[in-house]
C-alpha cells in the first residue's frame, strides 16, 4: 500500500513539472545600431622606374624611408605602420613586334591606419609633400574594441526588445510574465570596413599645402543583432 502511494505522488510530481514547463512564450529580440567608425586606413606607395632594377630599389626604399621619418615626425598621434607591398618587375612595351625593356619599377607600399579619421587630409598632404605618386585602399572601420563595446549594446537593446514583446504578447492573453527561461543569441551583421574612393589624391605633386589638405569624413556603420528569449508564464 505505502509503495503505491509513493508511486502515485512521484508521478503527480512528473506531471506538474512538464504542465510548468509548457507554459512559456518565445519571442525574438532585434535591435539596429548605427556605429560611428573609429579606424581609418590607406596604402602610400613609393615607386621608381630605372634602368636597372638596383637604382629602382635604392630610389624607391629612399623614398619610402623618407615617408616613414615624416609621418613620425608629424604631431599625428596613433599612427600605426606596416609593410603592404614590395614588388620589383621589369617594364617592358610591344615595340616593332617584339618587346622591348623599358628598365625596372620597384614598389614599397605602406599602410597607414590612424584613431583619428580626420587626419587622413594631413597624412596625404604629407605624402605628397615627400613626393608619393601612388594612394589608394582608403577604408574605414571599428577597432576591435569598439566593436566589441557595441555588440554588447546592442545585445543589451535586442533583450530589452524581447521583453517589451514578451509581455505585450502575455499581458494582452490576461497572463503575467515570469523568468527567463532560455537566452539563445542567433544572428549578427557586424559592420565591415568601408572603402571611399581616393582618385583624386592619386598624383599628388611636392607643392601641395597641408592648408588644403582634404577633409575625411567617415560615414556610419550598422550593427543588427537578433536573439530569441523564452520567459515562463505565471497565472
């Protein structure tokens, strides 16, 4: 007898536990951001031609040096370089049916990235005041931790979004919302880097004032962020 009775109340505990927790609600959360970049890149490449490929590499390495010590020498501040590009290729043209050496052109690129978009103006003034022919890969975008500090905004709102509908959903059913059951993160757009168009920077000449340097603006990037949420529902 006693052992029929425990049995009885093991179930009737099963039973209210699964009758509990099929009484809930999913709802998804979204929210859309507007980010304001804080990264700006570019590539500044120092190119000769010569007849031989030696003179080729010491002119253009003269030249990249030379931009190097002037863009650190500036008041800029976070100014991040790197190696982009080193190439040497003979330069030949289709002469009377055959080709024909026109010598060799070396390049050295060096990619510039800086915190202040801004300041990109100043940097091409003074590329061109070093004598750089050759800008382009002009590109904005987020720092990795900016982009993390917006992400977790955005989380932050996509939840605040999932409540708002969740209790909408439950109270306009005469229900009150209880717990957060499950939080489950399912889709993201990050912003990617933004490419602007640099033609006419291209062929910058020495005489080129940093009074007229060109002003940089960044335009803003959004950042999407989906979850679904599921909350108990209490009587």
């Amino acid at each position: 007898m006693f052992r029929s009775i425990l049995i009885l109340s093991l179930s009737l505990g099963v039973a209210a536990s699964v009758e509990a927790s099929e009484r809930k609600v999913t709802v998804s959360g979204e929210c859309n951001l507007e980010v304001e970049p804080d990264r700006g890149s570019l590539n500044l490449v120092a190119e000769h031609t010569a007849p031989d490929a030696k003179t080729a590499i010491k002119k253009a390495t003269e030249l990249h040096e030379a931009l190097r010590a002037e863009l650190k020498k500036s008041k800029l501040k976070g100014l991040e370089l790197s190696s982009s590009e080193y190439t040497v290729q003979e330069v030949t043209a289709w002469e009377n049916n055959k080709s024909v050496s026109k010598g060799y052109l070396c390049r050295i690129g060096l990619k510039v990235v800086t915190p202040e978009i801004p300041a990109i103006g100043e940097i091409l003034a003074i590329a061109g005041e070093v004598g750089i022919r050759d800008t382009h890969g002009l590109q904005n975008y987020l720092s990795e931790a900016k982009s993390l500090d917006e992400k977790k905004k955005c989380l932050e709102s996509a939840a605040k979004n999932a409540k708002e509908k969740a209790e909408h959903l439950v109270h306009s059913l005469n229900a009150k919302l209880g717990s957060v059951i499950q939080i489950q993160e399912r889709g993201s757009v990050a912003p990617q880097p933004m490419p602007m168009a640099l033609e006419g920077v291209a062929m910058m000449d020495k005489s080129m004032s940093r009074r007229a340097t060109p002003t940089i603006e960044a335009a803003k990037q959004n950042l999407h962020q989906e979850i679904d949420v599921t909350f108990s529902i209490e009587n």
